[in-house]
C-alpha cells in the first residue's frame, strides 16, 4: 500500500492507495507516525482511494482517533466510496469520526 503525505494549515492529509485490511494496515500505521512525529496532531484521512475497510482497518481508524483526541487532536475521514461509508454507518463509527465528503470539507472542519 502506498500512503501520500502532505500538510495544509493546521492538518497533515494522509492518502491511502488500497483497502485498508490486517495485510496493508503497516505501511499506513508507518506513515500515520511519521506524519505524529512531524508534529501531526490533526489528520484527515483520504478515503477516496481505499475500496474497503476489514474489522482491523475499521479498529485502527478507532484506536488513532482516540489517540488523537487523548492528545489534543483529532481525526476526519474524506471522500470515502459508498460502500466505506455504508460499513462506517453500520459499525456507528461515522458518529465517532467526522465524516466529510471531500478533502476540502474536511479541512475546513479545523477551523
């Protein structure tokens, strides 16, 4: 999986290219922590590469969220498919992540 990183304003975006599952979680996991050590505090996660979440990629956005928030951040998710928004819905995860239809939206909810 590969995962872009770039910073705007307040929030580091990171992009994601694959489904977010056990076998591809590492190289976002990598990624998200360089990004934590670069001083990233607000992430906004772009979804509009990733095709599916399993129930560990579905975990790891719940775990970074609350790491996120128990240091003074927080997480949004962008531009998420039909079928990720629809399984981010049925999990309630969408009432504990911001959801956001673009990446614009999404980093104008930090101001």
């Amino acid at each position: 999986m590969q995962v872009r990183i770039s910073k705007l304003g307040v929030a580091h975006y990171l992009a994601p290219d694959g489904a977010l599952t056990a076998e591809n979680l590492p190289a976002l996991q990598t990624r998200v922590e360089e990004a934590r050590k670069a001083g990233a505090s607000r992430v906004v996660l772009d979804l509009g590469r990733v095709a599916y979440f399993d129930s560990a990629g579905l975990e790891y956005l719940c775990d970074l969220a609350a790491r996120l928030r128990e240091e003074g951040g927080s997480l949004r998710l962008a531009g998420p498919n039909d079928l990720c928004r629809e399984t981010l819905a049925l999990t309630g995860i969408d009432a504990r992540i911001p959801v956001h239809e673009n990446l614009a939206s999404a980093g104008r909810s930090f101001l």
